[in-house]
C-alpha cells in the first residue's frame, strides 16, 4: 500500500491559524498574569535566599541539604553561595532573584529591595 505525502503548501491554513491563535492566547495569559507571577517569584526567592542562608551559615549544613527545608511548590528555586561573604542567592528562572547575607549578630538579612 502506498503512502501519500502530502505537499506543504497545500495543507489547511486552519491549522496555522489555530497554532497561532494558541500562542497569542498563551502570550495574552502570560501579560495578563505578569504582576501576580513575579510577585509570587519574588516571594519565593526572597523566602529561598533567607532560609537556605540560615541553614548553611547558621545550622553549618551543607547547602544541597537545605532544599529540604523549602515549602511544596518551591522546586523551581535554584540556589547558589558566595562563602567569602557568607551569602546565599535564590533564583526564579527568567523571574527573580534574591540574596540573604550572613551578619554576626542579627543573622540572615535579604538585601534591601530598590523597588520603584
């Protein structure tokens, strides 16, 4: 039995109309949605930063051990430290990130937000 193939340039335009009519639906949500996002990215990264710092330089564990201490939901944060300066960086991919330095005395403070 033979296979028919089908020449490109006769498909349905349907099918391009409805592919880019998904994408501009997928784009729509994603503008009309920006602001509850990156608040809810910046929250997690800002909680990420300041727990982890407290794990590794105030508990002394080891910072892949840290995670563990993390909300449900918050498996997207990555985390990364800066020893000399005892600090620990929470990141929300492409949305946010946050820093939480060790202080003798006060303990893990998130760096102050420049918000305007």
């Amino acid at each position: 039995m033979a296979t028919v193939k089908q020449n490109p340039a006769t498909r349905s335009p349907w099918r391009r109309r409805i592919l880019l009519l998904g994408l501009a639906l997928v784009i729509a949500l994603f503008a009309f949605f920006w602001k509850p996002l990156s608040g809810y990215a910046e929250t997690g990264a800002a909680y990420g930063a300041r727990v982890a710092c407290s794990c590794r330089f105030v508990g002394g564990r080891p910072l892949g051990d840290c995670k563990k201490d993390f909300e449900p939901g918050m498996e997207l944060i990555t985390l990364s430290e800066d020893v000399e300066s005892k600090s620990v960086t929470a990141r929300f991919p492409l949305l946010a990130r946050e820093t939480a330095t060790y202080r003798e005395g006060p303990g893990c403070q998130l760096e102050p937000w420049d918000r305007k």
